[in-house]
C-alpha cells in the first residue's frame, strides 16, 4: 500500500492507495501548525507502515523537511516529493516555466485528465482559490489566483478599524446582509462565485462545452453561490497523486 499525502497551507490531508482505490482519508491541520507530535498521533498509529509514500507539498521546505524527517526515522523510508513538470501523465503543463505550478494543482489537472469530462474548469477552494482551465487533449491553458474564503476574511479585518467580525455569521447565506459581518461573508462568496462565473464565461466561445470542478476546504462553501452547474470532486489532488505514484512506482 502507497500513502499519499496532500499538505497544504492549512491542512495536511492523506489517504492509502492499494488495488486501483484510494480510501481511508483523513486530515489534521498542517502548515505551520503540523508537529512531530501530530505525526506521531496520528500516522504512528498506523498498524502498519506504508510500501511507499508520495507527497504533494505546498506548505514550504519547513514542513517539507519534518514530514521527510518523521518518515526515514519511523518508517525507514524516503518519500517521493512530486513536482509539477512540462509534461506527464497526459497533460501538458500551461506555464512558460512549467516548475513554477504549484503542485497541488498541477496533480489537479492530471486527476481531472484521468478521472472526469473534459474540457474543464478546475477550481481549488482552499488557503488560496484556484482556478485552471484544461482542454480535452489535456492541455492546460492556464489560470487565476486569488485569496481564499479565510484569506479574503482576513484581509478585511486587519486593514479596518472596529469591523467587529463575528464568525457565527459570516457563512450566512443570501443576497444582502443587514449586520457588517454578514456583508462579509457574503461579499467575499459572491466574490469567489463571480470569479469562477467569469472565468467560465468568457471561455464559453473557445470551449463550450467546458464543465466546471470544484475541490478543497471550501468548495461546499462557495458551490452554494454559484448558478452553473458544477462536478464535486474533493479527492482531486490526491486523484492525481495516485496517477503519478502508479505511473512512476
């Protein structure tokens, strides 16, 4: 059995990999608050270690060295850090410098290649949200970066005075808020729906038959405020993980 990890910004997601299925996902929060102690809980409870463990990491050479650190002492083994690359299984990588694709979503596109209908709008709702378009020969055409869901809440609050943000509220759910902290969190996910509506409009001439994909955290979240419809797919990036680790094993 292979374990496949997705570490993120804020969370540290995995999943086992054995006979073509993935099952057995969990996660714990990652980044900088992932410690030895963590790892220890949760992986050193394993009843036994992995053959192999693949690793998409977006959260920095930090965490990086830790996750490689804990899996040589306690497993014995050295993983596999994937990096996104000009071409691989199928796709082709959209970027004028290739390596510069986060991984995350680089290993995005390969699961939406392998697993879902093409052409495609692929969109991480995580730390950041993300959005990729890649066509039916698997290449990607590019795509947009903007603040997450947290990000976009964030940013109010540190750069106004007394907004008083009131977290209980800032999910709600309408058109219009009648307090501040319901404005906010509307805003920021008609905001994140506008976006991924734009995208998905103005490549509608050059693809129109594009779907849209939607992985990450919050995905629920900003689903609820969209008016296209939309594939789920919360796997996706350790989809992708699982074509790489089964094509290059």
């Amino acid at each position: 059995m292979h374990l496949l990890v997705d570490s993120g910004n804020s969370r540290l997601k995995w999943s086992w990999w054995a006979g073509g299925e993935l099952f057995g996902r969990q996660g714990v929060a990652g980044g900088k608050r992932l410690s030895i102690e963590t790892l220890d809980t949760n992986w050193g409870a394993f009843v036994s270690p992995p053959n192999g463990v693949w690793i998409a990491n977006v959260a920095g050479a930090g965490v990086a060295a830790l996750l490689a650190r804990w899996i040589e002492s306690r497993w014995g083994l050295e993983p596999v850090f994937v990096t996104s690359q000009a071409e691989d299984c199928g796709v082709t990588n959209g970027y004028d410098n290739p390596e510069r694709l986060g991984v995350d979503r680089w290993l995005t596109l390969i699961g939406a290649f392998h697993h879902y209908p093409l052409p495609a709008c692929i969109v991480d709702c995580g730390t950041a949200l993300t959005l990729d378009v890649l066509d039916r020969q698997g290449r990607h055409r590019g795509g947009l970066i903007s603040p997450g869901l947290a990000l976009m809440t964030q940013s109010l609050g540190k750069g106004t005075a007394d907004i008083g943000l009131d977290v209980a509220v800032l999910s709600s759910k309408g058109r219009l808020g009648r307090e501040t902290s319901q404005a906010i969190g509307l805003g920021i996910r008609h905001a994140a729906a506008g976006l991924i509506e734009r995208v998905m409009e103005d490549m509608a001439t050059e693809l129109p038959d594009l779907r849209l994909i939607l992985t990450g955290g919050d995905a629920g979240d900003v689903a609820a405020f969209l008016r296209k419809a939309f594939i789920a797919a919360p796997e996706l990036v350790l989809q992708g993980l699982a074509v790489v680790s089964q094509e290059h094993e």
